[in-house]
C-alpha cells in the first residue's frame, strides 16, 4: 500500500518502501533538534553510533553551537 502511494507515475516499483519510510522520518526528527536521548528512544537503536547517521548539521546549526562557547559580546 505504501508503495501504491508514493509511486512515480503511478509505475508500481517506485515507490517508497517501509524502510525508506522511516529513515526519512528519523531524518526530520533529527533536523528539528530532537535531543539524542529521545531519538533512540523513539527510534529503537541500541546504541548512539547507530543512531548518529541520522545527525548531520549543517553550517547554521554548527555556528549556533560556537556561538554558544564564544560570544561575540566579549
């Protein structure tokens, strides 16, 4: 059914499948900023370096971080 969905074209096969389904749906959690430790939980992965292919920030969210550690009102 999932496939019948999201197919291209109607062309059966080319859609997404579960898997592809739930990778895209970790991936938005982890661009929202959802803290690591609900990530696993809600994701089931048993440990951090599996779950950590998901994380990839990206230049704005590294420069937050840093400002964070250097405020420019020194």
């Amino acid at each position: 059914m999932l496939d019948r969905h999201t197919c291209v074209g109607g062309e059966e096969g080319t859609g997404w499948d579960p898997h592809e389904f739930r990778h895209s749906g970790l991936t938005h959690l982890a661009e929202q900023g959802v803290s690591l430790q609900l990530f696993i939980a809600k994701s089931w992965h048993k440990s951090v370096s599996a779950a950590r292919k998901y994380f990839k920030p990206g230049a704005a969210a590294l420069a937050e971080v840093t400002g964070l550690l250097a405020p420019s009102d020194r």
